[in-house]
C-alpha cells in the first residue's frame, strides 16, 4: 500500500511540474514576398507562452538552419520550441519570440554574381518585416542570432558584419572556410558547395578572390578590428568529433590573436541534432543574458 501510495505522489509531482511547463505557439511555413530575392521566402516562428494575452514587446533571436535543411528543421529535429518552453518556465532564459527563416543553401550570403542576394534580403527585408509584423523590441540591445552548420556560418556572417544589430550571437559547429580549407579543396568539393558561393574553381592562392575576403569571419574581423565587437558577445560551439572542430579552433586563435573577447566551447559530440538538441539551452542562456540588465 505504501508503495503505491508513493508512486501516486511521484506521478502527482511528475504531472504537475510538466503543466508549469506552459507551451508556446509555433507557426511553420509562414511566408513573406522578397522583392530582392525575387520569390516568397518561407519562415517558421514560436512566440512565447505569453505572446497572446499581452500587449508588451519581445527579445527575438533567429535561428538559422544548416545545409540543405529548411526553416521548421530546428523545430521538427531541434525542439527548439520545447527547450524554449522550458528554459523560460525555469527562468533560465527571459520569454523571447524566435524566428527561423528559410536559408536554401545560401550560406546566408549573397554568392560571387549576386544571383542570390541572402544577405541582403535578410538584413535589408526580413529582419525590418518580422520586426513589424510581431511584437518585438527592434534594437540592437534586445536581438539574439544563432545556428547551426551553414547556419553557424551564416550567424557569424551577419554578427561580425553588422555588429551594430546584434548583442549577441552563438555558432554552433559553424562550417567556416578557412584559407588552409580552401586550398586542401579539389575540384570536385569545390564544384558541390564553394564554386556556387565563390566562383568557378581556380588553382592556389587565386581562389582567395575580394568576394571570398568579404565573406569570410577570418578577413571580416581583422578589417573591422577588435573595438568594433566590445557590445558583442560572441560564442563559438563545436563538438570534439566534429569534421569542423579544425577551422572552429582556427577562428578561436583568430580572434584571441586580434584581441575580440568570446566564449570557446569544444564539447564531447559531433556534427548531429543530438549535439545540437543538448547544447541549444546553453546557447538561448548565453543570448538570453544579453537582455537582462545587471
């Protein structure tokens, strides 16, 4: 009888603790036209639990997907609404509304022909449109960026470019294209992903083209210089297994050697959704601190 009586509390404590758990509301697929990129542009949004019965205004924080991915995988695969959900029921992190835009395989810059200007829809369009359409604090001090892979990239492209827009960023297994990346890159890797982003392939050093300089987190920084991030917080994530943990690492010296302070973290795991799914909490803590006033 005890014992029952006892599985009847721990059941009792189970449930309850989960209600506190009160959900956010995710919208997948939504859509926006894009004068620049020329065609609707898909994205998929959480609002916190609270979004519907108030009127106050909202941190928001984007999340960009990886290669080959689309704008509900860091929902379908990340459970990023459920970490959210629970990071914010612990008061872990402040509520804050996230956004995940359909990147397509743009690395979230614009290519060597301008045929595919991403960067300039996301900075130029989307941002201005999801900050007007939803609640939100459009200012630098209350906007987070992270992602995962091409999205890692894609969330040092826009951070270290526009420091300006950000507090905060964080890169998870970030797919960085260091120059000794390039030059150990043959015709044929370069053909899948870099020869769309950067040009027809080219021997040696040739490949270091302007568009490669200004699209590169290595040359990005070192032309700006270490004061221009001193309002950024910046986290580099990659996972001790991963095929990127090299120009990770690389990145990490990089940015010691110019000086631009940022946290480096080298986990145990590797380029998969369970790293990714485990470390998300840590990375919405580190975005969410940046909107709290100490």
């Amino acid at each position: 009888m005890k014992r029952i009586i006892l599985t009847l509390i721990i059941l009792a404590i189970t449930i309850t603790t989960f209600a506190q758990f009160t959900r956010g509301t995710v919208k997948e697929s939504l859509s926006m036209d894009s004068k620049i990129l020329g065609k609707k542009v898909n994205y998929t949004i959480y609002l916190p639990f609270d979004y519907e019965t108030s009127n106050r205004l909202y941190p928001v924080t984007y999340l960009l997907h990886g290669y080959s991915d689309n704008d509900m995988g860091w929902m379908q695969f990340g459970e990023a609404h459920l970490i959210a959900d629970e990071c914010i029921a612990k008061r872990e992190i402040p509520p804050m509304i996230l956004v995940m835009p359909d990147g397509g395989v743009s690395f979230y810059i614009n290519n060597f022909d301008n045929s595919v200007r991403y960067e300039d829809f996301f900075i130029q369009e989307f941002m201005p449109y999801i900050e007007k359409t939803y609640r939100i604090r459009a200012e630098k001090r209350y906007r987070g960026i992270a992602g995962l892979s091409m999205g890692g990239f894609g969330t040092l492209n826009f951070a270290l470019k526009y420091p300006e827009k950000f507090a905060a960023c964080v890169a998870f297994s970030a797919a960085i294209f260091s120059e000794e990346s390039l030059m150990s890159t043959d015709e044929k890797g370069w053909s899948w992903i870099l020869g769309s982003l950067y040009g027809p392939y080219k021997e040696g050093t040739a490949r270091f083209t302007e568009h490669y300089r200004k699209n590169n987190p290595f040359d990005v920084t070192t032309a700006k210089g270490k004061d221009a991030y001193r309002d950024l917080r910046i986290m580099i994530d990659c996972g001790d297994d991963d095929f990127l943990t090299d120009d990770n690492c690389r990145l990490h010296i990089h940015l010691n050697k110019l000086g631009v302070r940022h946290e480096f973290r080298m986990r145990d795991g590797a380029h998969t959704w369970v790293y990714w799914r485990d470390n998300l909490p840590e990375g919405l803590k580190f975005i969410g601190q940046s909107f709290h006033q100490f």
